[in-house]
C-alpha cells in the first residue's frame, strides 16, 4: 500500500510519531480502517448466509453482491477526491482518504445491520413498524 511504501521504515513505530504528524495519523487511521472493515466483513457474511436471502432464484443474492461491489468502489473513489482535496501532501491524503474509508465502512455497517435486522423479521411485524 502506499502507506508501507511510504513508512517502511517506521512500521510499527507509533510511539515515535508525534500525534501531530502525518506518519502516526496514516498509521492510526489505517488500522482504525482495517478494524471496521473486519467488521464490514463478519455483517456481509451474515447477510449472505441469511435463508431470506438465499431464495432459489438468488436474486437478493445476487442484487447484495452487485451493491456491496457498487459501494466499495464508490467508496474508494469518494475517499480518494477526499483524501486529494483535504490533504495537501501525500502522508496526510492517506491519512484523510483512510479515515474516511472508516467512517463510511461504519455507515455501511450500520445500513447493512439494518438490513439483516430486518430480514429476520416476519414480514408481518415489518408491515406493523
């Protein structure tokens, strides 16, 4: 990644970082990134495995695959003109696209919970709410 190419060196040094700097905050979002997209991972995961989604025509299967593909590259882009526009020098455009990674993973998560809450719903309690 364009991090370790840029910090090779300092990998694992945080505690060296002033928190001011560039290094420690790409290194710290990027890991705070990689925690939720773990997350991000466990909750498709459970979507897809969800028997409400697994019909016999595979079309709720199919239409969450083309939408989680659809985000993520939404998301990559958006983070990317973010990082780009807040920045100003490399170490701090990774640090602003990779925080941003994480707060619209966190979203992500949050709408697909949602999802999956209420795909475990009868449709009768769906219809009351």
């Amino acid at each position: 990644t364009f991090h370790s190419l840029c910090f090779a060196d300092s990998i694992n040094k945080e505690d060296e970082w002033p928190p001011t700097s560039a290094a420690y905050n790409s290194s710290t979002a990027q890991k705070g990134f990689e925690e939720t997209d773990k997350k991000l991972n466990e909750v498709y995961r459970k979507i897809m495995s969800n028997s409400l989604v697994n019909t016999s025509d595979k079309t709720g299967k199919k239409l969450i695959l083309e939408s989680q593909r659809a985000w993520i590259k939404f998301r990559d882009k958006n983070c990317e003109m973010y990082g780009e526009i807040k920045g100003g020098v490399p170490g701090w455009k990774y640090a602003y696209a990779m925080q941003c990674k994480e707060e619209m993973t966190k979203e992500r998560i949050k709408d697909l919970e949602f999802l999956l809450d209420d795909a475990t719903t009868t449709p009768n309690k769906r219809m009351q709410n």
